[in-house]
C-alpha cells in the first residue's frame, strides 16, 4: 500500500498494478451485485484461483445505482470497504437532508441568526408532533421584538384561588362604616363615627386600658355618685353613696388588684364598713378591724393590692 514512482521504460509487475493502482483506486459499478462478484481469492486462474481480485480494507467504489444502500434511495453513492463491510457514504460526507443530532458538536454553538428567519414578536413553540414551529402570540396578551409582554385592559380575573398575599373582601367591624368594597378599581373606605385625631376630642361612653395613661393636660371626671346596696367589683371607679353598714371582703379573689371607688355617707350618722373574712383595711384611723365614715357625708376612697389589702383614704373615725 501506499504510493509507487513509475519509469518510463520500467516493467510494470502484476503486484504493482493490483496494489497501486487497481487497489487505490475508486471502481465503478453498475450495482451492489456488480461490485459483489467482481472481487474474488487475489489469485490468478493459472494458478488455481478465479482470477478476480481481492476485496482489501480502504478501498473505494462508486455505484451507479446503490438500490441496497442504508436509506434505501436507489441513487448513485460511493462506497469504502472497512475490512468487514462496506460502509455507504452517509458516514463519511454528508448528504443533503441527512445531518443527524449526532452529527453536530455539543460545543457547535450554532447561532440563532442561522435558523429560518420568522416573522417579528413571533416565538419558538413546539406543535402538537413537538416540531418547534414559530407563532405569534395571541389572545389576552402580545409580546414585542425586544421580548416586552403587554396583558390587554380588563382581562385578567383576580378569583379566591390566587395565591399568594391578597385581601378578598373587607368586613367592617362594630362602629365601623365601609364603603366602596368591592368592583375593579374599588377605593374602600373605613370610618368609624368620630375623629380619633390627636388633635381630635372624641368621646366614648367607656374605656379600658391594661397599662398605664400618661395626660398632658387636666383630667376631667364626670363620675356621678350612684347608689350602692353592696360591694361588689362593679363599682370599681365609681362613686358609691351608702346608707347603712355594708361588709366588704376578698374572699374568693372577686376584687381586680388596682380596684378603687369613694364611699360617701348619706345616713345621718357615722357608717361602718365592716371587714369580712379575709379582708384587711389599711387605714387610719382603725375602728378595730373596720374603717368607719366619721359623719353625714363623710368620704373615703378605697384601694385595692392583692396580697395587701385596702388602702382606706377619708374622713374616718375610731370611735
């Protein structure tokens, strides 16, 4: 194998023609069963042989009309023998319509820009056979040659199954007025019936606060004196008149740590309260155990410290 220099006048060897031109060269067949009985043992009928040539590895053919080639197209191909087989040309040249995913590099990296050009704002979508196939966005929503999506006005309907943070509705509470709850483009708007303004002076018929209040200003009391047939935790912050003895007690922890109301003494003479069980009067004067309203509207406010006892303030007496 390989390549020979011939001489004018030099004696050309049956070996030599075999090897170096019949071998390299490219035969030309009329078909696959033409090029099949043309090779044979290499060895002459003089000697025993058939006289045909021996198929080697790397030799060529070209068939006039390859109707047992691998895509079965009947249309003429060239050939090369891989010392097994012969091996058709789609292998070694590529033949229009025959380039195959393995036939492209992963690292190719083929442009964009060598793809069938589409039409602008168009996108690559696969059909229904998973062809990718360029179309045009449509429906609620188009998108521009630079990649921009517009959503068209009043066709995207927010319903209880988006997810995500959200407010569904608005439901207005006691005191509260809410108008303008629902509808596109609502503007909802919460009232209650006065202005709680820091500049404002609302008013409110009770109030409770858990920790402490601080007042800038004065503090304005309209308590009005209530009469009282016993003393219970509902008068805590009242003023109470009371006529005639009453008991009070902490038995069964009825009374709120911080509780306070004034007695005042409506009978016409002076009033005792008496300690019941469990109770502590922190007071001075004493009257034993009890505190007593020395005379006709005499006052004293009562202040309540669990695990203490009453602070007793007034006008009181021992006797």
């Amino acid at each position: 194998m390989g390549v020979k220099l011939f001489v004018s006048g030099e004696i050309a060897y049956a070996a030599d023609v075999n090897e170096f031109l019949m071998e390299q060269s490219i035969a030309k067949f009329a078909n696959v069963a033409a090029r099949n009985v043309a090779f044979g043992n290499g060895i002459p009928i003089s000697q025993g042989g058939d006289g045909k040539p021996q198929l080697k590895e790397g030799q060529f053919c070209y068939l006039e009309e390859n109707s047992l080639s691998s895509n079965g197209s009947g249309t003429p191909e060239v050939q090369f023998y891989n010392g097994t087989t012969w091996v058709g040309a789609e292998n070694f040249a590529v033949s229009d319509g025959e380039i195959t995913d393995v036939k492209v590099n992963a690292a190719a990296a083929i442009q964009l820009s060598k793809l069938a050009a589409g039409t602008s704002g168009q996108i690559v979508v696969c059909d229904s056979s998973g062809v990718p196939t360029y179309v045009t966005l449509s429906g609620d929503a188009t998108i521009s040659n630079s990649g921009v999506i517009t959503v068209g006005g009043n066709t995207v309907a927010l319903g209880t199954d988006t997810t995500g943070d959200y407010v569904a509705s608005l439901v207005a509470g006691t005191g509260i007025t809410l108008t303008n709850n629902s509808g596109e483009s609502a503007t909802p708007t919460i009232a209650i019936g006065q202005s709680v303004a820091t500049t404002a002076s609302p008013t409110f018929a009770n109030m409770t606060l858990s920790g402490s209040l601080s007042v800038a200003g004065n503090v304005v009391s309209h308590a009005i004196p209530e009469t009282a047939a016993s003393l219970t935790n509902a008068i805590d912050g009242k003023i109470v008149k009371v006529s005639s003895g009453l008991a009070l007690t902490t038995t069964g922890g009825s009374w709120t740590n911080g509780t306070q109301f004034t007695v005042i003494n409506t009978s016409a003479s002076a009033l005792t309260i008496t300690a019941s069980t469990g109770t502590t009067f922190l007071a001075a004067p004493l009257s034993g155990s009890n505190v007593k309203l020395r005379a006709q509207y005499s006052t004293a406010t009562f202040i309540y410290e669990q695990g203490t006892g009453w602070y007793v303030i007034g006008d009181l007496t021992s006797t």
